[in-house]
C-alpha cells in the first residue's frame, strides 16, 4: 500500500494552532514513518516556519486562492474574514450562522489539485483535533500491518470513521418533570451527532423498557 498524505484545514487562529499542536503530537510519538501533511488553511504565512521546523508539511493551500473562481464557495461555505483575533473570528461565525452561512467539511476538496500535484493517490481527510496513534506502534499495542491496514481500501473507494462525545447528563435529572439534559456535540456541525443520537436511541430503548429502570425523557440541550 502506497502511504497516504494527511489534509488537514486550519481555518481561524484557535484551529491553525491545532493543527499544529496535533502534527507535534504525531511526531512526539517517536514512529519514524509517519504521514506528511497538506495544509489548507485562511492564513498561510501562520504555517510557513513552523513546516520548515518540523519537516512535515509537503504544501500550504491557501484557501482564498484555491476558490477564488468559486464565488458560490465563498457564499455557501462561509469562512470567516477574521484571522488572528479568536473572539472576533468567533463573534463572526455565530453571527453568520443566523444568516443561514454555515460552514461546510466539503471544504478538503479544495487541497485535491496540490495533493495530485505531489503525486500521492491516497490521502487521509482529518479533522485538526484527532489524533493519528502512532504510540500503539511505538509500544507494541499494534504491529505496523495493523495500524496501516486501518488505512488500506480499494482504489477509486472511500472508507471513514467518527468519534463523537455525547451522553445523558445524570446530574441534571428533574424530579418534577422526570427528564435529563442530553450532552450535545461540541462541534461546528451538528450532522454527526444525529447519527450517533439515533445509534444510541435503540441502545437506551433497550435499557429504559428494563424492569424496575427509571424511563427518562430527554431534553436536548445546544450546547
């Protein structure tokens, strides 16, 4: 199997120094093997000397470039103008999200033509905050085959996987009205956590229809 590239975006200061810290983790790990990575990101110049410093970089897609003749991106798949203040890019955001401008993961396509360009027919689509386990090679939890088989598929296919954090507050029950908080997603879309909702709903079913269990209703909180 050819070794995969890893796309990660960096959009706003908060995720760009994510992205960092996540490609210092991978490397920390101490795998001598690991990916490399392509950038896409809303300020360039933020990754220049820190790819010269880790080597691990191949290319810096700067956002702005890649759409400019894509105006429909540009209204459809909001960025927000700010770059380096995280309130005002947070302030931004929020306020875009009222007007129906939503940010959009389709995004990693615009990294395609710079991840051909360097020749690899594989990539790996990650979000900034996860973390590829190189430390179960290093330890000895995984052989090397095993953790690149995670990333083997048949050409011209596609493979994925989520992980998503969401659960019944026990602490917020209400005697009265007999419900529970739901815990939703801490995540700039929400769509992933429909689907792990209603994963979750037959396992709760399951336990709530149970002898002598409390049957709770849920509230879903917008965290």
């Amino acid at each position: 199997m050819d070794k995969p590239i890893v796309s990660l975006w960096g959009f706003g200061p908060s995720y760009r120094k994510r992205v960092k810290l996540n490609i210092l983790d991978a490397i920390e790990m101490g795998y001598d093997n690991m990916m490399d990575y392509v950038v896409l990101t809303d300020m360039p110049e933020d990754f220049t000397e820190f790819a010269e410093q880790t080597g691990k970089i191949k290319a810096i897609v700067n956002i702005h470039e890649a759409r400019q003749e894509y105006e429909w991106s540009k209204e459809l798949e909001f960025i927000p103008s700010v770059t380096t203040d995280p309130k005002q890019y947070g302030d931004e955001y929020t306020e875009s999200l009222s007007k129906g401008k939503l940010f959009s993961y389709s995004l990693h396509r615009f990294s395609f033509p710079t991840i051909a360009k360097l020749g690899y027919n594989k990539v790996v689509f990650m979000d900034g905050d996860v973390k590829l386990r190189y430390d179960k090679i290093v330890s000895g939890e995984l052989t090397e085959e095993q953790f690149w088989a995670e990333f083997d598929s048949p050409v011209n296919s596609m493979k994925g996987c989520v992980y998503e954090l969401l659960g019944i507050r026990q602490d917020t029950f209400n005697q009265q009205k007999g419900t529970f908080d739901f815990v939703w997603s801490m995540a700039m879309g929400m769509g992933q956590s429909f689907g792990a909702l209603q994963a979750c709903s037959i396992v709760l079913h399951e336990l709530y229809k149970a002898d002598n269990v409390v049957r709770p209703q849920v509230i879903l909180n917008y965290l």
